[in-house]
C-alpha cells in the first residue's frame, strides 16, 4: 500500500463521523491542544500549511463595500476566511446598500459569556409590517472550527439581493436559478444569523486550535483548556438530559466538561441558545430552519434522539415511559422506540432534505446524500428539533422544519481536519449556496 494511501485509510478511521470525529465521540480529541496553545502562532499556522488562512483587515471597509458572490460572479476569488470583524462588516454593507424594505440588521439580547452581541438580519419578504411574514431562517457558525459557513451564508445574500435587484438569475457550477426563482425565494421572508457561537469563532481564529464549543468558563478546570465551554449544538431544549431519556450506553451528549459534546447546566444555558430560541418567538412565522455545518458531505434531517414513526403517538419525547430506552438504532428487544411524527411532517422533512441533498450533488458532482439525523448517530439538545419541540409545547406557536446541511469533505493534510484547503473551499462555497436555494424552493412549495 502507497503511504498516502495508507494515510488516507488511517485517517477515514479517525474521522468517520459529521462534525466530530470518531475519537471525540469517545471522549478524546484530534489535537493536543495544551501542546498546541505553547507552539506560537507561526508554528501553530505552519501545522495547517495548505488550509486558507483568516483574512486580516476588513475588506468591506465598515461596510462600505458589499460582498460579492460566487453565483453572481463565476470569477469570484475566495482566498481568505472571513474574520469576525468583516463578517460584521458585511452585514453592514448589506443593510447600506439595500435598506430596510430588503435587509433589516438586529441584534439580540443575550450577551455571550466573553460580552459579544449576536447579531442577525431579516432579508426580503413579502412587505408585511414587522417581524411577521418572515419563513425561513439560516444560520451557521455554531461550530467554530467549522470554517467557512458564515462566509457561505454572506456571500449566497449577498448573490440573491443582487440577482433579485438586477432582475438576474444565478449559476452555482451545475445548478442554475432562474429570474423567477430568485424572486421568489427572497419574497418568501429569510431570518439569518451568521455566527451563532462569535466567541469560540474569535478563538478558534485566533490560536487555529480547531475550537468547537462556546468559551463559558464556568465549569472549566485549571489547566485543562479543552474543559471551557459548552457544545451549544447540545444545549437546546429537545431530550436534552439524556442520562434519563436515553438507553444504557448511548451517548448522545456528555455531562463531562472536558468533552467536546458537553450539553451545558441545563436546556438553553447558553446565552447563545437563549438567541436563538429568542428569534424564534420574534418571528413567530418561520417553518423552515437550515443549521450549516461542515465536514461530511450529508443532509441531516430530525428527530435527532431516535427513528420516525407516524403510527403511535405515545412514543414521543415527553413519555417518560420511554425514558432509558431511546437511541438505539435500529431496535433491539427491551429498547423498541421510534419518536412519533405526523405523516405530513415526515414527509415534508425528507422531501426538503433530499432536494438539498440533489441540489448540492448536481452543482459540483461531489456526491451527497440525505439521511434522518440518528443514523449516523443519535444526538440530544440539537438545534434542528427545537422548533418542532416549541410546537408541542405551545401548540400556538409554528411548527418548524430543521435540516443540518455538512458541507464539504475532512481536510486530512492539515492538523484541524475540518480547516479546508482553496480547492475544497470554493466547492463548499457553490455547494452551500445550492443547499440555501434548494431549501428555500422547497418552503416555497411546501409551505
């Protein structure tokens, strides 16, 4: 065997899974991060040769210069990350150049544990008054390390407030939008929160330590720099205390600072969580929500605790009947669950998830498939069930579709897996923007 192939096959085993690696699943991580921490910046930077590097200055000048993306220009360059600064910045931009009718910047009212204000826009719309009217909402950056996601998230606004203005379609390689299709999509009212996790996302920047969590040091241990923070893609309300809702041995979460799955103190701990779940009572229309993440070219789709069913209705996540018996998947005798969801939802869910799934294969040839959440592993406290929890709950309130897209594929030559080379970069780039589309096309049809 060649030793790149060699390499190749050792690092498949290491990193199997959406998000995490197989190691993290099982409590450790891929890189040494107090060793990590002492190298310096130059050696730390010299460990991920070949990934693009985060951008230094603000190239949209506060707002001054509006993104321009991939689908409007086919000759657009990408060869730096975003900072956090010009990710702001872009976002100014956008609310100069559009105005309020096409793009209203907000900021929410939780600040994160380091005092950063989280931020959002509402884009389009049907011109009702207010926050009503609003359908779908995008968000990325819940998982710092993750690069490149709230780039993707910029620039494809940017590309569909451009199109829609100029009266243009848009190209992303294989995939083309129509005039008709771009009106249509923005018209339908899109909530976006670019960085759900801007603390761990200025970290992460700053030390390339392939930094997942948020950085609330409230449960940290001296001299255990991996124990900060809280995997806020653990924390939202849906079973989120696994340790009862779960079977013996499956480990959806973990209640172990140190572990890149720690859940929190408790559901919507995080003042990051508490904004999202604060946006969805401010736009008390949306029905569709896409969580961008990366690397593991899959389209996810919920319940993300355990199978679907629409057949009993008692086996659902607020039966404490069913506590120690979830997420076992596929059943074996003495853990027989599957969550109930009506027909009409499950459907609506995988429908929407396999059009992004095609969409995203199409546009690049790279090949990505849909699958329900839990079997590629069971999960709890996850951001793509929180809408459909809120409905239960409150039966006022909408229910809403969550899809978690994994752009991309493992960079395996740099230390941080999940930093992507220039080649894999732009196909994230076309391949996360056809994920958008397809996702607001199919709230279009589907309602």
């Amino acid at each position: 065997m060649k030793p790149s192939t060699l390499l190749t096959f050792l690092a498949h085993l290491v990193a199997t899974e959406a998000c995490l690696t197989e190691q993290e699943r099982h409590g450790g991580h891929i890189i040494d991060l107090k060793a990590h921490l002492a190298r310096g910046t130059i050696n730390r930077r010299q460990a991920n040769l070949g990934t693009v590097p985060v951008a230094v200055g603000d190239r949209f000048q506060n707002g001054t210069t509006v993104p321009i993306g991939i689908g409007y220009n086919a000759n657009a360059t990408f060869d730096t990350i975003l900072n956090c600064e010009e990710i702001k910045s872009a976002v100014f931009g956008l609310a100069k150049q559009y105005g309020k009718d096409k793009f209203q910047y907000f900021e929410m009212p939780y600040k994160t544990y380091e005092n950063r204000a989280m931020y959002g826009a509402r884009v389009g719309g049907s011109g009702k008054k207010g926050d009503k009217g609003y359908k779908v909402l995008l968000e990325s950056g819940i998982h710092s390390r993750e690069r490149g996601g709230p780039d993707h998230l910029i620039y494809f606004i940017s590309d569909l407030l451009r199109a829609a203005k100029d009266k243009k379609g848009l190209v992303y390689g294989g995939m083309s939008y129509s005039t008709a299709q771009v009106q249509s999509a923005l018209s339908l009212g899109i909530v976006i929160i670019p960085v759900v996790n801007p603390d761990g996302l200025a970290f992460d920047q700053a030390t390339d330590s392939c930094w997942r969590k948020n950085r609330n040091l409230d449960r940290a241990i001296d001299g255990e720099p991996v124990s900060v923070g809280v995997d806020l893609n653990r924390n939202f309300a849906p079973v989120w205390n696994f340790t009862k809702a779960f079977a013996p041995g499956v480990d959806p979460s973990s209640d172990d600072p140190n572990s890149e799955i720690y859940h929190g103190t408790g559901p919507l701990s995080e003042p990051e969580t508490k904004n999202v779940d604060w946006t969805l009572d401010q736009f008390p229309d949306l029905g569709w929500f896409l969580d961008l993440h990366s690397p593991a070219t899959l389209v996810l789709y919920g319940c993300c605790h355990d199978s679907n069913q629409a057949v009993d209705r008692a086996q659902n996540w607020q039966n404490k009947t069913f506590d120690g018996k979830r997420g076992v998947v596929p059943d074996r005798s003495g853990f027989e669950y599957k969550e109930f969801l009506e027909q009409k939802d499950w459907d609506a869910l995988t429908l929407a998830a396999a059009r992004v799934a095609g969409g995203m294969t199409d546009s690049t040839g790279r090949f990505y498939r849909s699958l329900q959440a839990p079997h590629l592993y069971p999960s709890s406290g996850c951001s793509a069930d929180q809408g459909l929890v809120r409905a239960a709950l409150d039966p006022k309130k909408k229910k809403m579709y969550g899809i978690g897209v994994e752009f991309g594929e493992w960079n395996y030559q740099a230390e941080c897996l999940f930093y992507p080379t220039q080649e894999q970069h732009r196909l994230n780039m076309i391949e996360s923007s056809v994920a958008f589309m397809e996702l607001l096309l199919a709230a279009v049809r589907l309602g």
